[in-house]
C-alpha cells in the first residue's frame, strides 16, 4: 500500500466527498473521477468494510492510478484517502479517539496517509444529534482529540472531510432555522475554531469570503433546488500548502440528477487551476436570493 515517494513538484488536485454510501454511487462515482481527475480524494460515510471497499473499487482504482486506504466498518461510516501522487505512512483512526457510547467502541472516522509530501486526513466528525444527546458531547471530544492531532502533526498537512459544522451564520441558508439545532452550536464552532488555531486555513472560505456557498443539501423538500443548504465540507489546509491553492469550488454538478449523494465534493487545486479560478459552487445554482422564516425539513 505505501508507495516511497516524496514532495510532489506538480500541481495536485484535492478533493473530499461524502458519499453517503459509496455502492450505490459507483455509477456516479467512477466517472466523477475520470472526469475531475483529482489527485487526492478523501471519502466520509463509504459504509463499508475493508474488504467490501476493496472488492467493489479495487479494479477501478488501480486503473486509474490510484492507492488507498480505507477504514470501514460495515453500514455505518468509513472514511479513505485515494492518491495519485503517493501514499506512505498510512493509518488509520483518530489518537484520542474517544470512542461512543464507551472508550472500547471506536467508530471508523478517520484515515490519513502523506501524499506528495503532505500529510492528508479524511475525517467524518461525529454528528452531535441533539445538543442534548450524549453523542454531542461525544462530538466535542472527538473534536479535541481532532485538534491534538493537528496540533502534533510535524510538517505540512490538510484535513478534508465533513466536519458536520457550519463554521458561521453565512454557511447556511438561513441561521435562524438552525436555532436549536446541532452544526451551529458555540460550543460546536468554538471546537472547529480551535482546531484551525493549531495552524490551518478554510481554503475555500479563503477563496471566497463574501460568498454563500453550500456543500450539503438535504434530500426532502427540494432543498438543493432551491438552494437550502449549509457548508459543513471543509478542505482545511496548513498554511504552506493554502498559500498555493489557485482555485476553490464546490462541484455542484456531482449533487445534481438521479441517485446523488446529498453532498457535493469540495475541490482545491493547488499551483494551477486547469479549469481556471472557477467557483464558487459549479454550476451557480439558480436561487440566489436568502429563504428566511424557511423550517427544516425534520423540523417540521
């Protein structure tokens, strides 16, 4: 699995998706790849095992010039890194890891592998449920145990993944239908505040500061029709490698059509931009105005 290569010289394409269960979206997947040709890919909720992971993408992956590492564990999570551009030092789950509902119950939601000289981690943060649910508070550690790790990590690095936050009012659609809800809270925010503390940009916030831009949209209610959705898809980067980041989008066509997953991947490039500085989300969605007094769909 572990390739022995170094620093990559040439521009690197990054790119972090949720798939929300990668079998049923191998007839979207595969040609995604070949039609964005990322260098590196990191995958949330593939909800497999290793071994299913490997079975089903395997051929594919090799084919198009791919190595991995996967950590699954059956119908729920599992994360991976993909990289055309090496993968040494592969491991897998989270130092610290707390754990839910007790220590010993460690859940499949971290792997990390250095490709072309930068460390890489695909994460998938817990959800937190409800604020007052146990799996919140599980959510904050987790977070903490994220931020150690970062903070400890020698040399360059990236974190992609879903963070299950919406890092400010400006990334969801409307923030007083989040009242209440987990994704907003301060605690929550503070959490992923600390974690870029240690040293690491919001590419894509970097890119386009003013600009409402969403990366999740839920499935009920036509939601990503009329453009109701919230950035909780964060590619964040050491401060070296975002300093070359030349473009920064959300490829919006990967949401569209039949059987997507309700998120959209999130792409850098880095040193050059083959599709130029595109973005923010691509295609621009047609609803541009705000949906104020706007409930959730599970709020209902």
């Amino acid at each position: 699995m572990s390739v022995a290569r170094g620093w990559h010289p040439d521009p690197v394409r990054i790119a972090t998706w949720n798939v929300n269960s990668i079998r049923p979206r191998v007839p979207r997947f595969v040609p995604w790849l070949e039609q964005r040709r990322p260098d590196v890919v990191c995958l949330q909720e593939t909800k497999l095992t290793d071994a299913a992971f490997d079975e089903l993408l395997g051929d594919d992956l090799t084919r198009l010039g791919y190595r991995w590492v996967h950590h699954g564990q059956g119908q729920w999570n599992g994360v991976a890194v993909l990289s055309r551009v090496g993968l040494d030092d592969p491991s897998t789950g989270l130092p610290g890891d707390p754990g839910f509902p007790d220590p010993a119950t460690l859940e499949a939601r971290a792997a990390s592998a250095t490709c072309g000289g930068v460390r890489v981690t695909s994460v998938y943060v817990p959800n937190g449920r409800t604020p007052d649910d146990p799996h919140y508070s599980y959510k904050l550690a987790w977070l903490d145990a994220l931020r150690a790790y970062a903070a400890t990590t020698e040399g360059d690095q990236v974190i992609c993944g879903d963070v299950n936050i919406a890092p400010t009012d400006i990334d969801v659609f409307d923030p007083v239908a989040y009242v209440g809800q987990t994704h907003v809270t301060g605690p929550e925010r503070a959490a992923l505040a600390a974690l870029q503390e240690t040293g690491l940009r919001d590419v894509v916030r970097d890119r386009w500061p003013d600009e409402r831009v969403f990366s999740y949209w839920d499935y009920r209610a036509g939601m990503f029709h009329q453009n109701l959705g919230m950035r909780i898809d964060l590619i964040l980067a050491s401060e070296p490698v975002a300093g070359r980041a030349r473009a920064a989008w959300v490829d919006r066509e990967a949401r569209k059509g039949t059987g997507p997953s309700d998120h959209a991947p999130v792409i850098v490039d880095l040193d050059d931009a083959p599709d130029g500085d595109i973005g923010p989300m691509v295609p621009p969605p047609s609803t541009r105005s705000p949906a104020r007094g706007r409930k959730l769909p599970q709020a209902r």
